[in-house]
C-alpha cells in the first residue's frame, strides 16, 4: 500500500503503543500492513511507552501478537530510557529501587550499584521510583531516608494512574508523590510528558526527519513539542475529535482517525 503523502518528509517513526498500536489486546485497525508499508519505503520506526511495569520483551511479544514485526531494538520503554539517563548522569551510584524486576534491571545495567534488600539502603545515592502492583511502607520508608540524606531522585513518570482490566490503578505518579511529600525531594522525570522517553528513541533511531504519534494531547503531543519533534494525533485512544480540535498549547502537526489512516494513502481504515 502506497504511503499518504503528508507523512512522506519523515525520515523516522517514533509510535505510542497504548491507544495507538493498540487497544487493550487488538492491533488498531490496518496497523500491522500500515507499519509493513512504513519500513518497505525504507522509514524507521521506534516503539514507544510509558509503562514501566513489563519487561522490554514483553513488548516485543505482544507486537508479534497483533501482527507487527518487532526486536528487542525497536522497542523503547521508559526503563530502557531511565537506563539511559541513569547511565549519562550517575553510573557508578548507589541505588534503591522502587519498582518491578524488569525497572532494577535497568537500573543495574546502567551501571549503578542497587541496595535494594541490603543494610545500606537507606544511604543509596539515588532513588528510583516506577510503577509497581507491590508496594510497602518499607518501601516509602527507606527512599525518604535515602532523600533526606541527599540522594537523588529519578522516576519514569508522574502518571496519576494506569487501566487495567479491572478499570484504573494508582499509577507511578501516585507513589511518586508519597516519596516526595515524604522527603522534600523533587523528581527528575523520564518519561512523557517529560523529554527522556524521546531522546532515548533518537538515541536508537539516529539522525533524520522525526515524526511521533500517540493519542494523548498531555503526553506524546507535549513531549514531541518539548523535544521539538512534529507530531501526529490519533484517535484511537484517549482523545476526542472534538479535543483535538480544540488543541491550542499543545497542538499536534497532523490528527488522524488511526495510526493506519495517518500512514496510508486512500486508507481505508479512517
Ligand atoms: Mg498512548
């Protein structure tokens, strides 16, 4: 299928998983043979989100699942991207983890030293904070006395909350502000609305004409715009026609019914 013409300067792909590759467990309509046409004209494409609870290839699996072609390497998830940062600015740290397996993982591999389940927690250098379904008083207790001691603070995202099948869940940004109401401390965040998510996927994907895509006004429109990236709304996830209409500060380049009617001449997928 032939490319729409008004993505056809864009060298480079940056895509929100949630609501715009897919809905709950479907690929959005056309996506699998959109994003097929995308690399066959020789684009790039990165996959992007804020989710920090599943592992990186986690991801990967579920990209197959509907369809889309996908390795470890195009996947960028805001553990990938906390490894970045943590990785520039404080490799060689000490650490303590709030948050999933997957997120300590990261934290190890950017070469900081975790505490985590150790006498010295409460003296990490750093703290970070990421959503996680297992959380205790412990938890809160040993970040806010890293804090007050100085360390620093780094989290993926002040995400108030997070849906699930059972509808929403306390996300990230709710354990995020228990941690710095606690300690005084303000986070550094990585993950959208924030710039961290996005120069991480320019890391992977190099030089060239960027365009991101994603559904919501106050995290992929604001975090391109922050970046200084173009961007694309769709509304296959979680913003009206009538929002995106009305979208002043920030305003999305391009809005589409879906990531394949963005994508894809004469689609017929809007
Ligand atoms: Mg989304």
């Amino acid at each position: 299928m032939a490319l729409s013409a008004r993505i056809a300067a864009y060298e480079q792909f940056i895509l929100d998983l949630d609501g715009c590759v897919w809905v709950g467990e479907q690929g959005t309509p056309g996506v699998a043979e959109a994003i097929d046409a995308l690399r066959a004209s020789g684009k790039r494409v990165a996959f992007a989100t804020n989710d920090p609870r599943r592992a990186d290839e986690d991801f990967v699996t579920k990209l197959w699942s509907i369809g889309v072609r996908a390795s470890l390497g195009d996947v960028v998830t805001v553990g990938a991207a906390t490894q970045y940062l943590l990785h520039q600015r404080h490799s060689g740290r000490t650490a303590f983890v709030i948050g999933t397996n997957s997120i300590r993982r990261h934290v190890a591999d950017a070469g900081l030293h975790v505490l985590n389940g150790t006498d010295l927690a409460s003296r990490a250098e750093v703290v970070v904070v990421a959503g996680t379904n297992s959380l205790d008083h412990d938890d809160l207790r040993l970040a806010m006395l890293a804090l007050r001691r100085g360390g620093d603070l780094v989290a993926t995202s002040r995400d108030p909350v997070y849906p699930t099948a059972e509808g929403l869940a306390p996300g990230t940004g709710a354990i995020v502000v228990a941690v710095e109401y606690a300690s005084g401390a303000t986070a550094t965040i990585v993950g959208k609305p924030e710039v961290g998510l996005f120069e991480t996927a320019l890391d992977r994907l190099g030089e060239g004409r960027t365009l991101v895509v994603g559904d919501r006004l106050d995290a992929d429109v604001a975090a391109a715009a922050a970046a200084g990236l173009d961007s694309a709304l769709v509304l296959t996830g979680g913003t009206s026609a009538e929002e995106a209409a009305a979208a002043v500060d920030p305003r999305p380049d391009l809005v589409a019914d879906s990531l394949a009617a963005l994508l894809l001449e004469d689609s017929p997928y809007s």
